[in-house]
C-alpha cells in the first residue's frame, strides 16, 4: 500500500488545532516549557471569601482539569510525533517490527504508532 501522506497530514493537522482549542478550554502552555500543559484554576472565582463547599468545588475542578488535561496532551503529543514523522519520512512505520502500518489502522487513527499487531506493545 502507498501512504498518502499528504491525506494524512491534513488530518493530523486538523486534529491538532482541534486539540489546542480543548486543552485550551482547561489548560495553558508552561510558560517554562513551552512543549507542556499544564491545568489552569478554576476563573473568576473569590477564593478569600469562600466556604468550604466552594473551595472543595475548586480543588475538584482543578483536579478535573489536569486529568483532562494529562490525556489531551497525550493525544496531543502523539499527533505531533505524527507529523514529525511525514517531514522526516518515517510516517507509518511500527515501531516495534518496522513493517508498514495498516490503511485502516491509519484512517482509523493516523497518529497510530504500531500495526494491529503490535497495538498493545508500545
């Protein structure tokens, strides 16, 4: 099979702004590591007069949104290693057996890593 790469560049493009405007929802860029997200408070919220009830609201929010946070920049990452991928010529490629990835595996999720059957390895 011929990767269409440029099929695929279009979809992991597209995927990675839809990325970026959901991590931006509950997170900001490390302003000391560019390439890391971090969760961001809940906003305009008075903490200093707070109850216990609104600051517990607070903390779970928080929580929520580094757990959102943690599995978007995952997905995130895997998109960009994807594209990084298709600039160096590698895009496609299993890690694990070094054989071409499946059509399916890569319309299914183009920022796949490994073939089928090496889905559970990496």
């Amino acid at each position: 099979m011929t990767i269409n790469y440029e099929h695929f560049k279009e979809k992991l493009k597209a995927e990675k702004k839809l990325l970026e405007k959901e991590l931006e929802k509950v997170g900001r860029v490390n302003p000391d590591n560019p390439s890391d997200w971090e969760a961001t408070p809940p906003v305009d919220r008075d903490t200093s007069q707070a109850d216990e009830n609104t600051a517990a609201d607070n903390l779970e929010e928080y929580d929520s949104n580094k757990a959102i946070v943690t599995t978007l920049e995952t997905r995130y990452n895997d998109v960009k290693s994807g594209l990084d991928k298709i600039k160096h010529g590698t895009y496609g490629i299993c890690q694990v057996c070094q054989k071409e990835i499946e059509g399916d595996r890569l319309e299914a999720n183009p920022s796949a890593r490994t073939c089928k059957e090496h889905v559970d390895v990496v």
